[in-house]
C-alpha cells in the first residue's frame, strides 16, 4: 500500500480555511477533544469534525486513543510560518510599492516575526515616533540609517548625555544633511565617541533601516527604487519583532567595517 503524497498546494489550501487555522492555533496551546474545541471556537461539533477531518488527512494533527487532539511535529512547524503569510496579506498594499532590497534569505525567512506591529504612515508621524522611541530609551539606541533626519539630533544627544550608548551603522550611500556635522561640533559629538557613549560602523549600502531602543523597534522598508522610503515605518514593542531587528542589526554590525567619516556627502 503506497503512502499519499501532500502535496505544497494541498497544505495551503488547509491552511486557508479560517476555522482550520484557528483549530491549529489553539491546539499550539494545548491538545483538546472536539467537544472542547467546539466550544472554545463557538462552532457545532459537526463542523469541527469535517475540518479535524481533514487536518488528519493534512497529517498535521493526531488522535490519540482518549479522543485528544494534537498538533504533530510537521502541524507545529508549519503553524509558525503563518505569521509570514498574515504579515505580507496585511501589508499587500504596501508591499507593492516596496521591497525587501537586499534583505539577507535568513531574515526574510523569518518575516513573521514583524506580524505584530503598526504600520506608521507619514513622514511627521514616523519622526514623531522615532523621536518618543529615543526619549523612552533608558540604556541602549541601535540604528541602521539610510537618512539622517536632523531634528532628531538634539533629542538623540539629550539621550546620550543622560548615559544611554548610541551604536550606529551608516552606508556609503546614506544622506547626509547640510549643517549635521556643525551641529554635532557644537554639542560635543566627538567626546561622547572618547568615552565610548557612541559607537559606529559602515558598510557599502543601507537599503532596509532599523531603529532599536531598550523595549521598541522600527523598521523602514526601501521603495521599488531601492531607496529607503521614510515616510512609513513599521513600529512595535513586540518581543519577536524586537528581537528580529536586534539580530539584524548585530548581522550588520559584524558584517562592517570602519567608520569613514570623509566618505559620506551632505546633502
């Protein structure tokens, strides 16, 4: 007897189904009989057994003898990849005036982890945001700048003075306003540097921009150009997204190389 191939199509066409991805969900929490899941879900009885139905079928749950419900070991694995889908439909608009530019595979396997965020629209609000970010921040700020907004300076030195270390990474191509680097002379940017308050490094391009505090994170997307787009930021105290954007600032970090001040123009 041969054994059934599920076939790529198959498992999304599972996975479409409302009900069967919220049976899922909730037997990632714990394995339950149909009576309860009926309940939990407000469902028939009837209508949970023709779908557990048919994630048997799927193999991604089992019966057991008592008549509990579980998740297998395939059903646990592709229940976290959901996240993924949920975060690109959520964001199709979006999405389609942006890409991922040069997003490393290991970062974009992991997209779900930016599913539970606000997607801030307009360049007052992003730096609105941004600057409530700085001004929460109590220990560390980590940044990969595509652009440097210069209203934003004096609030990030105010954070700096009060003993919160700046870690930041530029790109060859990131800009530069006219008048930033009076404006650091003047509030002492080089001694925050000597007493290693402030860290930076450089690498060749800057496409994808992340902003990390003690508890929040942004990330900022480029355009179809390849050009960071500031005007929408994705935003969240989420833990799964801040760590996403933890790793991938660390990534970069240690991908870089010395910072090179006479390499970047102002604009």
């Amino acid at each position: 007897m041969g054994i059934d191939v599920i076939e790529e199509h198959d498992i999304f066409w599972e996975l479409a189904g409302e009900i069967r991805r919220s049976i899922l969900f909730k037997l990632s929490e714990r394995s339950m009989k149909l009576s309860q899941l009926a309940k939990i879900l407000d469902v028939s009885i009837q209508e949970v057994h023709r779908n557990i139905g048919r994630l048997l079928d799927a193999r991604l749950v089992e019966k057991d003898s008592e008549g509990f419900i579980y998740l297998t070991t395939y059903g646990k694995t592709i229940l976290t990849q959901i996240p993924s889908f949920q975060f690109l439909e959520k964001h199709r608009t979006y999405f389609e005036e942006h890409i991922l530019g040069d997003l490393p595979m290991k970062f974009v396997q992991r997209i779900g982890a930016l599913n539970n965020s606000e997607l801030i629209t307009g360049v007052v609000a992003v730096f609105e945001r941004w600057k409530s970010m700085y001004n929460n921040a109590n220990n560390n700020i980590m940044e990969i700048m595509a652009q440097v907004p210069l209203d934003l300076i004096e609030p990030l030195v105010d954070r700096i003075s009060n003993g919160v270390k700046f870690s930041y990474i530029f790109g060859k191509n990131t800009i530069i306003p006219k008048g930033r680097r009076e404006l650091l002379n003047r509030l002492g940017w080089n001694n925050f540097i000597a007493k290693g308050l402030v860290e930076r490094r450089m690498i060749n391009k800057v496409q994808v921009m992340v902003i990390v505090t003690d508890q929040e994170a942004g990330v900022l997307f480029p355009d179809k150009k390849g050009d960071t787009d500031i005007n929408e930021m994705f935003y969240s105290k989420d833990k799964l997204f801040h760590e996403w954007c933890i790793d991938f600032f660390r990534y970069t970090w240690y991908a870089s190389e010395i910072f090179d001040e006479n390499l970047l123009k102002e604009v």
